[in-house]
C-alpha cells in the first residue's frame, strides 16, 4: 500500500504554481483543450474493419446469396452449425428376384433307378449319409466368416480332382437333401459346361442356362432357372456350349449374374456341380464366388498328389471341406439307416 507520506505536497497554504488544485489539473491532462501534453481518446475511424472470417464462411455467403429465398445473416450461419444433421435413411432391401422358367415333374422312379435319393420315399442309408453332409454346410452358411460378403456364403461348390469320382452324384443329392429343409431353398447349377449331366440325370429337357446368360445380357439368368415339382428344388442348366466358357467366367459379368441368383433371398442356397478341378478350368474360377467348396475324393483312386493339387487350384475359397466317396468300411460299424428299417443292402 502506498504511504501518503511520500507524496510531496506544497506548503501550507500554497497552490500550485498554475493556480490550480490537484483534481483540475488532473481534469486538463485527461480532456483539457489546448493543454500541452493532455490525454485524448483515439481518433473513431468512420468505418470498422471487418472481422477475420471463419473457414467455410466464405463458401456459406456464397451459397446463401445464390439462394433469394435464404440470405445469409451472422444467425443463420450459426444457427446452421448447431442444427445436428439428419441421420441418413436406411437402405430398402433388394427386390426378391423370383425363378420364372418353366416348372417340370421330376421322375420320382427315375431316381431310385439311378440310385439318387428319392423325395418323400423311405430313410435310407444315403439320405442320412447327405443329412449329415447338408447340415454341415447349413451351418456355415448361417454363420459366416464376417470378412466375406452375405451372399457369398449362399454358394458353394462342389468339385472332384478328377472325372469319375462322384461329385455330380455328390451334388445332386446334397440338392435333394436340402430341398426337404423348412427354412430354406436350392439352387442346383450344372456348372460343368463341357460334358453336363444334371439335367439328363434328373430327367429335364434341355435349353438355355448359365452360360447363356453370361454370353448374352439381353437373357436374364431367372428365366433359365427350371422349377420343379420337388418342394425347394431348382435347376439351373449349363447353357449352350462354348470354347471360351473360363473367359466368360472371368468376366465383370458374372458376379453380376450370379448374384441376382441369390438377390433379396437370404434363404437360398445356390450348389454349383462344376467340372473337375485337374481336368478343366472353370472350378479354379468358380471357386473365386463360393463361400464354400466341397471336394469330392474316391476312396479307392484319388491319390494324395491329386488331392494337394485340386486344393491349391481351389484356395481362392478359403473354406474347402472333404467329402470321401465310395466308401465301403467303417470301423465303428455305424449303419445309417436300419434304424428306420432299412439296411442299405
């Protein structure tokens, strides 16, 4: 605190030599006139600088006079700031793509003739072996890898190291088989462009199919598909033959193609039976779309190497499983079937 005693003051009785107090002369320096060395207020200039723009502000102004409706204003643009913006809307799902080729009866004798499992007939022995087989696959297309797109896991592939080792058989009765599911449908696709066989196994008349419709855009693939008269089942042909149908398979077209199969029904599983992986092409391109790949071996004539070279042609799925054929020795002895009363011999 300061000490009044320090402040020389004047004699007693004594103004200042101006004659004036100490408060007037206080007074003259603050806002005298004419006082040499008075303090004065600035000079008000007649027009105040702007104030620094905020980034974006500029684009704002601009966008705003543009708009007659909205002039841009110092409270619209904060005002703007605050307004939370509005969530984006959901995606509608995909228009289910329905199969509208022919429907076709499929020989229920036809099947039994040719060892196939027969829809609505007896448990057999090979009905329980594919039941097995499906659920297996079922369930990983339920729960798939979350790195691989939805309607990738609704594909799978069947395919063999060599011809003459069951994957067509494999194929179209896994489809049998899972055609008699309550939650879901098949796709079956003869996919072996060279020397199909689904349809004259089945009993189907022949016409345009897959490869058609990868050669063509002006052919939709679902008026190839044929229904038939097995609750669940559908067949899609091969399609007119061609040299260049691994081409086609490696053309932008085909996911394209391929996933209108599967198009707003996740329900839907699609079992390509494709040609043998050692002996044509196209597995190795399929094997690009499938969630899954089963690799059909016979017991008694696929050799380790063909085995190793089928599954390197095939890594572009990452999920391929075993299925081994014309098995006939179990050393647990298990018998499917004659539970039901049948013994499968």
């Amino acid at each position: 605190m300061t000490e009044l005693k320090n402040i020389p003051l004047p004699p007693e009785g004594e103004k200042p030599e101006d004659g004036k107090s100490l408060l007037e002369r206080a007074g003259n320096l603050l806002g005298g006139e004419g006082v040499p060395g008075a303090f004065r207020s600035a000079p008000v200039p007649r027009a105040l600088a702007e104030r620094p723009r905020k980034r974006g502000e500029e684009r704002k102004r601009a966008r705003a006079a543009l708009s007659p409706e909205a002039p841009a204003t110092e409270d619209m643009t904060i005002a703007a700031a605050e307004t939370p913006a509005a969530p984006d809307q959901a995606t509608p799902p995909a228009e289910p793509v329905r199969f509208t080729g022919p429907e076709i009866r499929i020989d229920r004798e036809r099947l039994q003739g040719q060892g196939l499992i027969v829809p609505g007939g007896p448990v057999t022995s090979l009905l329980e072996e594919f039941r097995i087989v499906k659920r297996e696959l079922l369930n990983a297309a339920r729960d798939p890898d979350p790195a691989l797109p939805p309607q990738r896991a609704q594909f799978v592939l069947i395919c063999s190291p060599h011809p003459g080792e069951g994957k067509t058989f494999c194929a179209i009765n896994l489809a049998l088989a899972m055609a008699a599911e309550k939650d879901s449908e098949v796709l079956l696709v003869d996919a072996d462009f060279a020397k199909p066989s689904v349809l004259s196994l089945l009993g189907l008349p022949r016409g345009p199919g897959l490869m058609d419709a990868l050669a063509d855009p002006g052919i939709a693939v679902e008026d190839c598909v044929i229904s038939t008269d097995i609750s669940g089942l559908h067949v899609l042909p091969a399609g007119n033959q061609t040299a260049s149908d691994s081409e086609y398979l490696g053309s932008r077209r085909t996911s394209d193609v391929l996933m209108r199969l599967v198009q707003g029904t996740p329900d839907r599983i699609v079992i390509f039976d494709s040609p043998p992986a050692l002996a044509a092409s196209p597995a190795a391109e399929l094997a690009k779309f499938v969630g899954q790949a089963v690799l059909v071996t016979r017991a008694d004539s696929t050799g380790q190497s063909a085995l190793e070279d089928a599954l390197q042609l095939l890594s572009h799925c990452h999920d391929i499983k075993l299925l081994l054929n014309a098995v006939n020795f179990s050393p647990s002895g298990r018998r499917f079937g004659s539970y039901y009363g049948y013994s499968g011999e």
